[in-house]
C-alpha cells in the first residue's frame, strides 16, 4: 500500500489533532501506533538536485553548476486500507494546503 505523504507542516497541523483526540501512550510505540491509528510515521529527506540556469538564482555559483536543496516530508505508512480512507476523510482539509 503506497504511503500518504505529507510535508511537514501539514504533519505539525494533523499531529496535533491527533493529540488532542488520542493518549500520549498511542504515539509512544509504534506498535500501539499502528494498531490504533493503522499507520506509522516515517520521516524522509530527499536530495533534489537542479542546475543553475536562471540568472535570478544565480547567488555566486557557476553558470550551470549542479546544485540542489533537501526537502523534508512525513511518509505515513499504511498497513488498514480501511483505517487509511477514514484518515483521509478526516484529515483532508489538512492535506494539499503547504
């Protein structure tokens, strides 16, 4: 099952009303974590490269040089296909917003 990923503010705004609904003890262990709420949460980091052809972001690197920025992103892992559309219905209004 593909995991919903989220960047990290959407994450923040979802974590805390998971928090409010649910005990500390449900995000203590992973496994409590996954039996409750049916998923885990996986924090990623992804390297993205690109190079430098627009004069605008042209900050002192060479014209055409490779360089990039990491973004960071919360993948949650699914293992209840019906757990994940419930999350989903829920939490849509959180997703997509930044």
């Amino acid at each position: 099952m593909k995991p919903v990923v989220l960047s990290t503010s959407e994450w923040k705004r979802i974590r805390e009303e998971l928090h409010s609904e649910y005990p500390k003890s449900v995000f203590a262990l992973r496994t409590k974590m996954r039996a409750v709420l049916g998923f885990t949460v996986r924090e990623h980091r992804e390297w993205v490269e690109h190079a430098v052809t627009d004069p605008i972001e042209w900050l002192g690197e060479k014209w055409g040089e490779r360089t990039g920025n990491y973004i960071d992103s919360v993948h949650l892992d699914f293992y209840d296909s019906r757990k994940k559309t419930m999350f989903l219905l829920k939490y849509s209004e959180f997703i997509g917003r930044g």
